[in-house]
C-alpha cells in the first residue's frame, strides 16, 4: 500500500477527485440506474450541458464513467472502475486509524496505573 | 446515502478532496506511526515547510488531522474523522458497479438464448 507506483499513485490521486464533488457522485448513482445522456443527466440538476459535460470528463478520465456516441447525443455508462483501491487505502488508513486510538488507550490505562 | 444532507455532502466533498494526493496520503500514513511536526513530515518528501504546511491545512480542514503548537514547532496527529463516510459510498458504489455487471450478465444470456 504504501509502496505503491507512481501509475497508481495518479490513478488513485484521479479516482478520489473525480469523487470529491457531489454532482460527480449524483452522476455516478443516476448511471448505476441505467445508462443516460448528457442531456438526460443535466436535467435534474439544473446545470448546462457544458457544465456537464466537464463533470462527465472528469469521471471518464478517472475510468468511472464511459461514454459513446450515440445517434446525435452521446451516451453515458458506469465505466470499467470498481474503485478497489480507493476502497483498500481506505480501510488501511482506518486501520491506522484505530491502532492510534488503542495506542492512546494504552497510554490512558498506563496514566491510570501511575495515578493510583 | 443518495438523500443526504448538505453538510455531510460537503463533509463528504473535502474528505474525498484531501486524499486525491499522493503527498497527503503519505501524511497520513506517516502520521499512523505516531506525531510528527511539520519539519519531521517535511523531511522525507523534499518540500518546502511552507509547501508541506498547506497539504496540512487541507487535512485538517477536512477533520483528517490536528495540529497543535508545541514549543517552537507545531506538531501533527491524526484527527477524528475516520472515513465511515467515505467507505459507505464506496461501498455502496461498488454494489450499483456489480449490479450493473449482473444486469449486462441477464443481457448477455438472453442474446444467447435468442441466437439458438
């Protein structure tokens, strides 16, 4: 985890800032329904189609999203990321996480014990 | 998690922001085997303490880490937020992802079934 490659390391940078952004998401649960178009995701947020269209970028750019042309719109599909390495390097930091707050019990309980 | 609060999208919004760099996460990481000051994290990664204080600053505007002045420099510790949310969208992300396998899985049957 920690020695990962610098490949990694931008694909992991892209995955969580393609998610750091709550329109992205929103998109990302709309397309877990089905596919959709621009036009078909742009409508309940209220945004341009431009707009859109760069939120849409940057998620086919970070692998999350996929998108073809289809007749005079352009399509949008989940793309081919699964997000296990986002989700590995999350559950290694709570790991880290909670070995810290068993190092500061220790301590509490060591304090305890000099205290009485 | 799709009906959620403006906070907790923004919550969501700047932890998800703070970890899509490479340097952060090796904070981070860093900060799991114990505190450190701005010096000592600086160290290993050849920037500036200028440059290493503001990677800091995202951190700890996201909840991910503390500082506190101690003497002459100002020391790090891992923060509070544990990414619960975080891992919940991921993981409910990684469901809509194999959902839509098993949908194009039904798909890919029934073509086979009707081409017999």
């Amino acid at each position: 985890m920690v020695h990962q490659t610098l490949e990694a390391d931008t694909r992991l940078d892209d995955a969580f800032a393609a998610l750091s952004d709550s329109t992205r998401r929103g998109i990302l649960v709309q397309l877990g329904k089905g596919p959709a178009t621009i036009g078909e995701l742009a409508e309940p947020t209220g945004m341009t189609l431009t707009g859109l269209k760069k939120h849409v970028q940057v998620l086919e750019d970070a692998g999350l999203v996929t998108t073809a042309k289809v007749g005079r719109s352009r399509e949008c599909r989940l793309g081919s990321e699964r997000l296990d390495d986002v989700m590995s390097w999350v559950n290694f930091y709570q790991r880290l996480w909670e070995r810290r707050l068993d190092g500061l019990e220790a301590y509490l309980t060591l304090q305890r014990g000099t205290d009485e």
